[in-house]
C-alpha cells in the first residue's frame, strides 16, 4: 500500500507546483486552474473511474488466475469503452469550453477575464483527457498483478517532465501553458505504463486498439463541429444553457448512431447489454 500512497502523494505535489505558478503568472490564476481542474475532474470521475471501477474486479481476478491473455482481451475492452465515452466529450469540452465555463461560472465577481482564463485551461486540460483515463485503467491493472512500483515510477517522470514543461509553456501560454504541461506529461507518463505493461506480460494487440481509437476519434471530430454549426445557428435564438444542452445533446446523439454501425466489438458488446437491460426492465414491469 505505501507504493500507492506515495503515487497519490506525488499526483498531489504536482497539482501544488502548479497552483504555486499560476499565482505568480497573473492574479487569479490559482482560481482559473483550479475550477478548470475540477471541471476535467467531474468528466474523468463520473464516466472514467465508473467504467474502471465496473471491470476492475474481473481484471483482478484474472491477474489472480494467471489468465494472461483473458486479462490482455479485457484490459483492451475496458480502454475502447472508455474511448468510446472520453473523446467526445474532450473534443465537446475543446469546442465549448468557453460557454461552459460560461455557464456555470459566469456571474458575479467572476468576469470576462476569469472566464477567459479558465476556459483556456480547461480546453488544455481537455488535450490530455485520453491520456488521464487511460492511466487510470492501467495503474489499476498493475495494482491487479501485485505491481505498485511501475505506478510510482510512471507518476514521478510525470510530475519531473511537468515541472519542466511548465517553465517551458507558461511564459507563452500563461495559464493555459500549465494546463498543457499537466496534459503533456499525463499522455507521456500513459506511453510508458503501456511499454512497461508489455515488457510484463507481452503483446496487448494495441494495432486493433489504435485502429479502433482512430475510428472514434474521427467520428468525434465530426460531431464537435456538429455541434459548434448548431450552437453558433441557433445562438441568437435560445438562451445560452439551453442552447449549449441541446447542441451537445444532439452530437452525442448523432455520435451514438454512427458508431452504432461501425465494426468495433465492445460497442457491439454494449449495444447488446443495453438491449437485456432494456428487455429485464420491462419483464420486471410486468
């Protein structure tokens, strides 16, 4: 346990660094990267940690088993359905992210400028969203083969390569450089855990994985815009909440029905457990 202790403690140091530098960057920095910071936070602990925390005891039990290639076929479902959830919303979030930060923070003391500033770390942020979710499925993983050290060892070379990035970015990017940093290092520090997972227990078929992710990730980017000509066509019309909600709304509709005919099993996989989850509720209606 104490090997995860010290990977928390490190994720934590890293979050100070930052808060520490954006207060010497501009007067309500620290604000702007928190808020920006938790926003990305909500996303990655509502759908990311639910996903991963739904597969993890199967992943520990096949670790437990020793069924490598049970285990290696699961952890590749676990990080397409995860796919199929985060890059949506990262590229949503890169789009909107100043109507959203407008939304929900828009008011009183916090003007146009906290608004800029924090919808500017919040699109960064966004860029490493991928990166962040896939982290968190794989430190699980190492934790499911009795590993807590590779964690630790990853998180570090974050938080070092995010120091430097910081000092790198910042005076360019000001706030939206820390944000950046933080994202670099988190797709960096996902690189790596993916090479040490290999060196421990061998190939884990990341071509079908790529080809899957691309797929999505073209699907994705067709959507935001989607979403951005019905925003931007209807912003005179409706309320900015109302619209914001309907414009997303309809994306991940439109985002949901494409991918729904693509050939990539675990959306097949999901489709088909929705449909008996469907067929249970109305048994159990009746």
């Amino acid at each position: 346990s104490f090997p995860a202790m010290l990977g928390t403690s490190v994720a934590q140091i890293n979050l100070l660094i930052d808060r520490t530098l954006a207060s010497q960057i501009t007067v309500g920095g620290i604000t702007a990267l928190t808020y920006a910071d938790n926003l990305n936070l909500a996303i990655l602990g509502i759908f990311v940690l639910s996903i991963s925390s739904v597969f993890y005891p199967n992943i520990s039990k096949l670790a437990a088993e020793n069924a490598i290639e049970s285990l290696k076929k699961a952890l590749s479902t676990v990080l397409i359905v995860v796919s199929i959830v985060v890059l949506p919303g990262t590229f949503m979030i890169m789009i909107f992210s100043e109507p959203i930060v407008q939304v929900l923070y828009g008011r009183g003391e916090f003007n146009s400028s906290a608004i800029e500033m924090t919808s500017n770390a919040l699109f960064y942020y966004a860029f490493g969203l991928l990166g962040v979710s896939y982290r968190e499925v794989l430190t699980k993983t190492f934790y499911s083969l009795q590993d807590t050290k590779t964690p630790v060892i990853n998180a570090t070379l974050a938080m070092i390569l995010n120091i430097i990035l910081n000092f790198l970015l910042a005076p360019f990017l000001g706030i939206g450089g820390l944000a950046l940093a933080s994202s670099i290092s988190m797709i960096f520090c996902t690189f790596f855990m993916f090479i040490s997972l290999r060196k421990k227990i061998g190939q884990l078929g990341l071509r079908y994985l790529l080809f899957s992710v691309l797929k999505l990730f073209i699907v994705s980017i067709m959507i935001g815009l989607l979403s951005k000509f019905i925003y931007s066509l209807l912003i005179n019309l409706l309320p900015p909440i109302i619209n914001l909600i309907f414009a997303i709304s309809v994306g991940i509709t439109v985002y949901f029905f494409i991918i729904s005919f693509m050939k990539i099993d675990e959306i097949d996989m999901m489709i088909t457990e929705l449909k008996k989850r469907w067929e249970l509720r109305k048994k159990n209606k009746l």
